[in-house]
C-alpha cells in the first residue's frame, strides 16, 4: 500500500480523544466516515515525511475533545505527497518530523500502547495543530499547551462541586504545582483560583434559573464552602448578590 497518490484506500488510522488523552484504532467504513467529516470541515492537513522516516504507508491522526464528540483536526501522515488534501496550513519544521516519524513506528508496533501513541499526538496538535479557523494553535511562551488546557479544564469542570487543590489538577496535567499555576496565569491570565471562581459563578448562574433551587444548595453544588462565601464572590464577580440577580430575571433559565 506504499507509494498512495490518494487518501483513498487509505488501509488505517487513529482518533485521539484529548480529555482522556487516549487513543482508538480505526479501519475501513469508520476511517472512511472520519475522513469524509474531516473533509467538510477543511480540517485535513497533510505532513510529508521522508521515506527513511517510518513511514511506510499513509495513515490518519484525528483529534475530537472527548468520547462522542465530532473530529476537529486530522493530520494525514504519508511518506509521498497525496491528493486532496490542503498542505498549505502547516509547514513541517524538524520537530514535527520528529513526532510524525515517531508516531509511524508507534503505530505499527506489535504492542500498541494507546496513552503513548496519544501523547506524541497530542504534542505535535499542540505544536502545529490548526483550528477549525484555519489559524494555527502554539503555545504562548511560558504557558500551557492547548492539551494541557483541555486537561485542566477538564478536571476542574469535572469536580465543581468537589474540595481541590491547584496541585491536584496540575497533576492531571503531568506538571509540578508551582509550574502549572505559572503556566496558567500565562495562558489564561489569571492564577487557576481565580479562574475556577469565575467558572463556579458561571455554573451557579445557570442555576439560578431554577426558581426551585436554594442558594445554599446552588453554593454547594458549585463547589462553595457556605452560602456566605458564595455570595461574596458572586458579588465581587458580578456586581450583586445572586439572589438580586435571580429576582432581576437575569438568570439564564
């Protein structure tokens, strides 16, 4: 199957889910649909590789946010350059190379090893990944990579409601407390405290709708110790208490 001038015919292919950061095998009908949906999207972006490099035959490497959710990104790696797919929106410097070839051999090892095989993956979206705009996603200097972002968020959105701390998320996010809360601030523009209060307001907004809901369970659902200090960062945030904000219909029902 070496030497494809066409995607088509493609013989195999990967999707990676980023908030797990894990990896799936896929082949026949399912590749094809991933690849027809990738097309529509203009989210197809090819990486030629040297033939020395590992890759023997072209295959698919294709991003979604989680389990269920849509493919955003592809990067067709092959070994010669194929039709139908648009080159222009990533130029392939050494590194990617690096992470193209290294995922080539990872791909066709006897053992395959789903968290490794997304990992590289993952570094090289991060790197040279694209939008769905078109425009390219690095990582700003100091800062998190867009994985590690989806990590953290993840995380923190998946325990609102929960008692933890910043190093607990930076863990998720394979760093060092210290160097994830500095890497936050730089990507985000606030230290990770402060940007999970903002998000537990946001949540206690949506729940505000519920007339049937209490503040003090809407404090405990979104993570506040008591109703006392949801309602000092609530105010702090938005400019009234949560209870004026409700009776002045600007819950979000």
């Amino acid at each position: 199957m070496s030497g494809l001038n066409h995607i088509e015919g493609m013989p195999y292919g990967f999707i990676i889910d980023r908030r797990d950061a894990l990896a799936s095998y896929r082949t026949g009908g399912s590749l094809e649909a991933m690849l027809a949906s990738l097309r529509l999207k203009q989210g197809l972006v090819g990486v030629p590789l040297a033939m020395d490099s590992g890759a023997g035959e072209p295959f698919l490497v294709a991003f979604r946010e989680h389990h269920g959710a849509g493919e955003e990104l592809g990067f067709v790696i092959f070994p010669t350059t194929p039709a139908g797919v648009d080159e222009g929106r990533l130029t392939v410097p050494v590194v990617a190379e690096k992470l193209c070839a290294l995922l080539a051999r990872l791909a066709v090892q006897p053992l395959f090893v789903p968290s490794l095989f997304a990992e590289v993956a993952l570094a090289l979206r991060s790197a040279y990944g694209a939008e769905r705009s078109g425009t390219y996603v690095r990582r700003p200097a100091g800062g998190l990579y867009p994985w590690q972002t989806d990590r953290a968020i993840a995380f923190m959105d998946g325990n609102l409601s929960s008692p933890f701390t910043t190093a607990d998320v930076a863990r998720a996010c394979n760093m060092s407390a210290n160097h994830f809360a500095r890497a936050f601030r730089v990507t985000h523009g606030m230290p990770p405290r402060q940007w999970l209060l903002h998000r537990r307001v946001a949540r206690a907004k949506e729940m505000l709708g519920d007339t049937r809901a209490s503040l003090t369970d809407i404090a405990l659902c979104c993570g506040f110790a008591e109703q006392s200090h949801f309602t000092r960062v609530f105010t702090r945030i938005e400019g009234m208490p949560p209870g004026a904000w409700r009776r002045n219909g600007r819950a979000v029902s």
